[in-house]
C-alpha cells in the first residue's frame, strides 16, 4: 500500500443519519462507515472509525481509519491534522474482549447495511463457521499480517544465526561411543545380592550386562562404594539390590572443540543415562546438543564469544538455535580432547594444554566454559599446565589468581616463591591455599616436606597464621601428630553434643566432619596459645606449647587467664572511677553547675556508676562515655526536674564550649522547655568578656 497516496484521500465527515443514530444507540464505542477504494489500481477496504460520543455532540470528524488490502493494513490518525500513521491491529486499538462475542456490533456498530455488507464481501475469504461474524475474520487477516511482519523482521537476525550455523562440521566419527563409555564411565553399577555371612555372591553388571560372581573377602563390596566388575574389570559403583532405586538417572555434559574458517566452536552437549531395575536392568541412552560457543580471533590476540542455545525463538514457537538466553548450565563438561591439536592449529589456543587439563580430572567435568574465556588473556596457564600445576590453574580459571603476582614472566616472579618451593608444590599439585602456606613458610625460613603441607592443608586449610604459629615452636609433621592424638582424645570421651550441632554435622560428609574438628581444635590452641604468652608461661617448654591432655590444660588456662583479665579490668575501673572523680570535681566548681530555671536543673555526676545507671534507665548509650569523661574528653550532665531530682529525665554532653546532644529515653528529642534550659546552660558556660563588663560599668555610671 502506498501510504501517500492513501493519507491525500479525502477525510471522511459524519452523515445527519449517523449524528442521529449515535442519539438512538448506547453502550456503543464507535460507529463505522465502510467503502471498497480504488487506489493506484488496488482494490482496498477503507473503515472510518468515528466516537459515539462525539457524535452524539454533534461533532463530525472521524477519529482514526483503516485500509485493509489483500495483503496489508494500517490505521491513520485522524485526531491530528499532520500524517500519523499506527501499525497495530483492532485487538491492540479497540479491545480484544470484543471479539469473543458473536452479537454482531458489540462496542461497534455500522453506519448502515451497505457498510456492512462491503465488509462482509471483502473479507469473505476469512469468514469461517456458522455464525460468520466479520470481526473475527478481520481479526484472522491482522493475526496473519502480523505474524508475516514478525517473521520478515526476525529473519534479519534468524539469517544470520543459520549462517553461523552452517559453519559448523559433522560430529567426528565415534564421539557418541565416547560419551557414552568415557565421559559415563564413573556412571557404571554393579547390582549385588546382600551376602550376609556367605563367602560369596552374586550381582549383575550394568556396563557388561552379565551376571558376576563377587568374592566378598577380597572384593568388601559395600554401598557406593567403588571398585572393578570381575569379568569385564571396569570401573563400577556397589550397589546393594535393595538400594538400587527403581530408575537410576544419571546426566552430564560433555564438549566437543572442533574448527572452524572463522576460529573455533565449543558445542555443548547433554548426556542423558537412565538405568530401569528390573530383570534386565535395560539402559536409555541419549545425546541432546544444547549450547554453541563460536570463538572468533579479532584484531590483538582478542577473542569474540558468540553463544547460542537450543530453544524456541521468541514467539515463532519453533525449537531452533536461538542467541543465549542463559537457560542452560553447560559451564562445566566433560572436553573431547581426541581433535584438540587438529580444532586449535593456527589459533590462539594452540598451546593451551587443554588436554592435560581434562586428563588430569578423567571423566570429572572442568570449567572448560571459564577456560576458553579466561586464556586469551591469561597465557600463563599454559605453563601452570605444563608443569603439573593442574589444580592451581583450575582455581586460576574459576577467577581465584588474587594471590598471583599476574604480571611476572616466570613462575618465580608469579608465585613469589623460589624453585626448590615451587617443586614441593609441583610434587603434590597444590592450590592456592597450598601456594599460602608455602610463603609462609618461605618467610619463615623453614623448608618443609610435601606430604607435611598437603596433609596440613587436607585438615586445616591455608590458615597460614596457624602456621606462622608452629613454624616459631616445632615441625609441621610433629603439630599434626599432636592434633590426630588429641582428636583421638576428644572421640573417646564421647561427649554428647547438643541437638543442633548434630543436626548441623550431620551435613557434612565423613572428611567434612573430621576437617571440622582439626579446625575447631586449631583454633582453641592458638588461643591457647596466646593465654600462655600473656601470662608469661616458659613458651620454649614444649609440655605447655602441646600439652598431654589437651581439653584438660586448655579450661584450666583459660580460667587463670580470665581471672587474670578480671584483675586487670577491676584496676582500670579503679584508675578511671579516681580520674572521673577528679574531672567531676574540677568540673564542680563552676557556676553553671548549680543552675536551676523553670523547674529544670542541672546535676553533676559523682561517679562512673551513676552516668552507666543513667544510661540504662534511659535506654541510650550514655554509658559507653564512660572513658571519654575518664579522659576529659567530653563531660556529662543530667537534666533533672526540681520536683524529682532523683529521677532521670535528660542527659546532656558537654564539649568544647557546646553542647554536643541532649538525649532523653530512648534517645528522644528535647521538648520545647528542656531545649530553652540547654541554651541558657550553655551561654552560662560561656567565658565572661571582661572588656564588655567595663563598658556596661562606664554607661551605668
């Protein structure tokens, strides 16, 4: 349709007919007129649209029209006497209630049955049913236009995405085996028949699918357990048959890197398995790609990450490859790593050591989401990788290089430790934690074994303090002794723990719990510690630093060190109750001190006591000025009445010739008198100007 041509036809104006028909009718929004136009040879259905209520006003302009080709409409504003145009359909303009009736002119009514029969005959292609309402067939045709506009305006962007699309190659020959034996293959069950005192039993293999006799002496199946099937020598998990559920489902995802002319593509997929329990223990095996990830080589090394997930595209409703939308979590998979060096020549990628990432964790799924981004601009992985530092660049890809000097060029300069450090933690493959505790230890100029610092790292973490701690007393290996012997201990005792600490371990798993008491006994020995040092014990004695019976020495040390810190409290009290006295009676002696107005006075403090007791009726915080009035650094008053001089009512600080607050209970504001008697208090406080004095003595006189 050509809009120009269309906006320079003639506006339409009501008919007398119709200004009388808009007094006859009611509950009715609009009253249409109706014409089939010829316009640059195209035959269109023009609707005038005129308000009901206008028109019973007598006013005759129309408020919007409608051309409906065979193809196309559009609405013109009328309300305006430039060109307005409006795209949207009836349902948007006029209400879509409307069109779930069948009574003919709801809402809307036609000027006359030549209006409606035009309608009627242009639209006949899209009346369907018995009660052939032309409403409904216009709302068919709009539906129509509306979903072809919608298309034609998505395919923009779907043309582009199916571009992309066709860049990427045919799976390689053997992957799907590959999910389903290697990236699966922690996902394989041994069923057994409970043995009781028997010598042996039997169990049925999901991975084999035959039925094994289990020797129970050297096999100890037990449940969950891993271990190997006896006749196809797989990796499987014991299972008991009574534990085995009904259907066991397991899921993961899995990788696969492959080239591309413009770089790489990373296509995620969903690995579906479940497992039926019954005679032939039948297994379901499925493959869902789900996520694409193209990564584009741009100028300067950089890399452009475009994603896409399998979905339905707006509102098409069709499943097809959509932008992400995040929907799906395929962060970590398992990487098919058989094409790496073939999908990584000639790319940034070409020495990252992917492979000896995903080998070190077998068919344990990485962040390989995390890596592809994170390498780019953190080359140094690869050489984290390629010296065996396999978990200290896993933490480094999750975003855990903080404790990375990320600009030095050699592993010395990065990991601020020496060589002869660096090869304990290449020995046990360490993390950052580990990576702390051997600074530490470099700073203390103590070289340990590598098993010591995995060991402790395994049961207190890399709470490098604690080990700064027994760096100054004894070896690592001798401290972690001494817990084991003293955790051993404790277990003995049995003591009951009260009902939500076995709630909340009962959380944990068994390494979990047992890392939960070396950390709580780690930490009542540094304070124990700390006691001992304060009380001036021998700290060189190694019967007080790890004492026999630990929970024994630790409550009676920390009974003398809070009697010693009773002591020291009771004489600080002391000293500040005697300079609170002082201050207080320095302060006694000035004037304001004893000022009373409008049944208002002021009284002075006598003691510490009495300021803490003013705060705790009052319920403010007075009582934490304590010290402060201790050390002349402020000074409190109470605003008492004359008639209850004992009974608390204001309390008023006092600094650098101001008052600083006046607070009531609960820290309320003064009323209207109380403030009167501050400001008076304190221009009364104020120094007496000598000069004034003199001049007011010479006026008087």
């Amino acid at each position: 349709m050509h809009k120009r041509a269309l906006s320079k036809l003639e506006r339409p104006a009501a008919t007398e007919e119709m200004l009388r028909l808009a007094e006859r009718t009611e509950g009715n929004k609009y009253i249409v007129t109706a014409k089939i136009v010829d316009t640059e040879g195209e035959k269109i259905l023009l609707l005038n649209f005129f308000l009901r209520s206008k028109l019973a006003k007598k006013k005759t302009e129309a408020a919007f029209r409608t051309f409906i080709s065979k193809s196309d409409y559009i609405t013109q504003d009328l309300t305006s006497t430039s060109v307005k145009w409006k795209t949207g359909s009836f349902k948007s303009m006029l209400g879509w209630y409307f069109w779930n009736t069948n009574r003919r002119g709801h809402d809307v009514t036609f000027a006359s049955d030549s209006d409606f029969i035009s309608v009627r005959y242009y639209m006949k292609s899209y009346l369907k049913g018995e009660n052939q309402n032309v409403w409904d067939a216009i709302r068919r045709f709009q539906d129509e236009v509306l979903e072809r506009r919608l298309k034609a305006r998505h395919k923009k962007e779907t043309d582009k995405i199916d571009k992309k699309m066709e860049m990427v190659p045919e799976k390689p020959e053997g992957f799907e085996k590959w999910a389903h034996e290697v990236a699966m293959g922690d996902k394989r069950y041994l069923v057994y028949e409970a043995a009781g005192k028997k010598k042996s039993t039997m169990g049925y293999c999901t991975y084999c699918q035959k039925v094994v006799e289990i020797d129970i002496k050297t096999m100890r199946p037990q449940n969950r357990k891993r271990g190997n099937c006896p006749d196809c020598g797989s990796p499987v998990t014991f299972i008991p048959k009574g534990y085995f559920p009904t259907y066991q489902r397991d899921n993961k995802w899995v990788c696969l890197i492959q080239k591309i002319p413009t770089g790489i593509v990373a296509r995620y997929f969903h690995v579906y398995q479940e497992i039926k329990r019954d005679e032939k223990y039948k297994e379901y095996f499925s493959l869902a790609e789900l996520c694409r990830a193209f990564l584009e080589e741009k100028a300067q090394g950089e890399v452009q990450l475009d994603s896409y997930e399998w979905g339905v595209y707006k509102q098409h409703g069709l499943p097809r490859w959509c932008p992400d939308q995040n929907r799906k979590n395929c962060v970590c998979a398992v990487v098919y790593t058989e094409n790496l060096p073939k999908a990584f020549e000639d790319t940034v990628y070409r020495y990252c050591a992917l492979d000896l990432y995903q080998k070190k964790f077998g068919c344990n799924p990485i962040p390989v989401w995390h890596f592809m981004r994170k390498f780019p601009t953190a080359a140094y992985l690869e050489m984290f990788l390629k010296a065996g530092l396999i978990n200290l660049a896993g933490e480094i890809v999750e975003g855990y290089d903080h404790r990375l000097n990320t600009d030095g060029r050699t592993p010395v300069e990065m990991l601020g430790i020496p060589k002869n450090y660096i090869s304990i933690l290449r020995e046990i493959d360490g993390t950052t934690g580990e990576l702390q505790l051997l600074k530490q230890c470099k700073a203390d100029k103590i070289f340990p074994s590598a098993q010591d610092i995995h060991e402790f790292y395994q049961k207190f973490r890399g709470d490098d303090e604690l080990l700064g701690v027994i760096n100054n007393h004894m070896s690592i290996r001798k401290f972690i002794n001494y817990m084991g012997k003293q955790i051993k201990k404790q277990s003995e005792r049995k003591e009951t723990p009260c009902c939500t600490a076995w709630k909340y371990l009962r959380n944990y798993s068994k390494e979990e719990r047992i890392r939960e008491k070396y950390k709580n006994l780690s930490k009542d020995w540094m304070d124990y510690i700390s006691w001992c040092a304060t009380l001036k014990y021998n700290m060189k004695d190694m019967y007080v630093i790890l004492p026999p019976d630990f929970g024994m020495a630790h409550d009676r040390v920390m009974k003398e060190y809070q009697s010693f810190k009773d002591e020291q409290e009771r004489k600080r009290q002391a000293e500040m109750e005697k300079m609170i006295k002082e201050a207080l009676e320095a302060a006694g002696n000035l004037p304001a001190m004893m000022m009373k107005a409008k049944g208002l006075m002021i009284i002075l403090p006598k003691s510490g006591d009495e300021i803490k007791e003013e705060g705790r009726v009052l319920h403010h915080c007075v009582g934490s000025y304590v010290e402060r009035v201790a050390k002349g650094k402020t000074m409190i008053l109470f605003v008492r009445k004359e008639s209850e001089p004992n009974v608390p009512y204001f309390t008023l600080e006092y600094r650098d010739g101001k008052v600083i607050q006046c607070r009531g209970k609960n820290n309320c504001s003064m009323t209207t008198d109380v403030k009167a008697f501050v400001k008076a208090f304190e221009r009364k406080m104020q120094p007496k100007d000598e000069t004034k004095e003199i001049k007011k003595a010479r006026k008087a006189g």
